[in-house]
C-alpha cells in the first residue's frame, strides 16, 4: 500500500489519478455482494463494508469543504476558531452507517469526488502551495492533502476489503 510520503513523491497529476480511480475501485468491490455481507462486521468493533462506503462519502463531503477554503483560507477546516473535531467512530454511529444504502453512499461519494477533483484540478501553482488546517489542526498543503487522501483511500479499500473476507 502506498503510503503519503510515498503519493508526495509522486507529480500531482498521479496523485488526483489515484483519487479519480477510487469510486470505480469500491464499485468493482461491492459490485456482486449483497447487502447483508456489505452490513456484516467482521468483529463488533470493526466496520463493515458498509460503514467504510459510509465514512469516504462523509470524509469527502469534509474534504469538499476543505477544497472550497482554496479562495478562502481563513475557512480551511476551522469553525469558530477551533479544528473540528473528527470522530470517525462518533459518525458511524450518530448517522446510523449501518442503515445507509451502500449503493447511495457509493453515489454520493462518486459526486462528491468529482466535485472536489473539479476544484482541485482547478486550483493555481500558488493555490497548491498554500497551506491551512485541516480538521484535526495540522497544518498542510493541497498537495500534502491530495497525498494524505490518496493514502486514506488505499487504507479504506484494503479495510472494505477484509471486511468482505470476513477479516478485521
């Protein structure tokens, strides 16, 4: 698995390549299992199948936002002044991931991606640069996130996978 160091390397170009490629990827592997194996957890307290299609869609959405902030750097994943707090387990659990269509996440994360590959394909050599906080308060880059998210989504792909194997 490709880590972010690793995608840093890479021209930035092969790194929105990898985040084009991975809604087709979790189509690819959802695409011919039913909607009991998508919900089963592999032990309690992993995710499902599911619940990983669930957390990129949501992540996504997070990560739109954060695409936005390229002409508005003050709103760079902060609100009110603080980095919002990311709970991924709070999120599967108060938006109820394991109630969620797969199909309709998948769509809706397949959306959102496009969008956001929109804004950054769209963003100047200064604007790739520029760096801000992110929800957890570190400071990066568009180029250092692009890199994190392709690494996220090599992680969740592997996750969805083992998940499906009945593996945590």
């Amino acid at each position: 698995m490709t880590t972010r160091d690793e995608y840093l390397k890479q021209p930035v170009d092969a790194r929105l390549a990898r985040l084009a490629r991975t809604a087709d990827d979790l189509a690819a592997a959802i695409r011919s299992h039913d909607a009991t194996t998508l919900s089963r957890r592999p032990e309690p307290k992993a995710w499902s199948a599911k619940e990983v299609v669930c957390h990129l869609r949501d992540i996504e959405e997070l990560m739109f936002v954060v695409g936005l902030a390229a002409k508005d750097p003050a709103a760079f994943g902060i609100i009110g002044g603080a980095p919002y707090p990311l709970d991924a387990e709070r999120w599967a659990e108060e938006r109820q991931y394991l109630r969620n269509d797969t199909v309709a996440a998948l769509d809706a994360f397949r959306r959102r991606r496009g969008e956001a590959l929109g804004l950054l394909r769209a963003l100047t050599p200064e604007q790739w640069r520029r760096g801000g906080l992110v929800p957890t308060g570190a400071r990066v880059s568009f180029g250092e996130l692009v890199a994190g998210s392709a690494a996220h989504d090599d992680t969740h792909l592997a996750q969805l996978a083992r998940a499906l194997d009945g593996r945590p």
